[in-house]
C-alpha cells in the first residue's frame, strides 16, 4: 500500500477480509481497504467503511478522523 501498488494491496486486504477469524484482523483490512478507496477517489465508498469502523474496539478514533477528512474531501470536490 506505501508503495501506492493500491489494486494489489486492496486485494491482498479484500483476500484477508475474507479469510481472517479475528474480528481485529477483518477491522484492518476494512481499513485499508477504505484507504484504497478514498486513494481512488471513491469517496462514498471510503466513508461506507470508515462509518462502519465507527464502533469498532480499536480502530473507531481512526475512523471518526477519517471519515472527517473524507467528508472534507466530497466537500472540496463539490466546490470544484
């Protein structure tokens, strides 16, 4: 993902979204996966998942912050 090699990293995290036990393990990969989104330009998307990481355990400050910044993104792009 770092290595902006988005379409093999959203995959590599669809993949353990998929295969993972570990509800902490499936809340990463959705993390990620909804930076491959907002990378992408898929806002709505982004914030879909971003909204659902809301009550998770570990991961709900991240995604109220970037469900800001996603919010601040579709506004930007409206004004345009």
């Amino acid at each position: 993902f770092y290595l902006k090699q988005w379409e093999i990293a959203h995959a590599n995290f669809k993949n353990a979204y998929h295969t993972a036990r570990e509800t902490e393990v499936k809340e990463q990969a959705l993390y990620w996966q909804a930076w491959y989104y907002y990378n992408e330009d898929k806002l709505d998307r982004a914030l879909e998942i971003f909204t659902q990481l809301l009550d998770s355990k570990t991961l709900s400050e991240e995604a109220g912050y970037n469900s800001a910044l996603v919010l601040n993104a579709q506004g930007n792009k409206e004004r345009r």
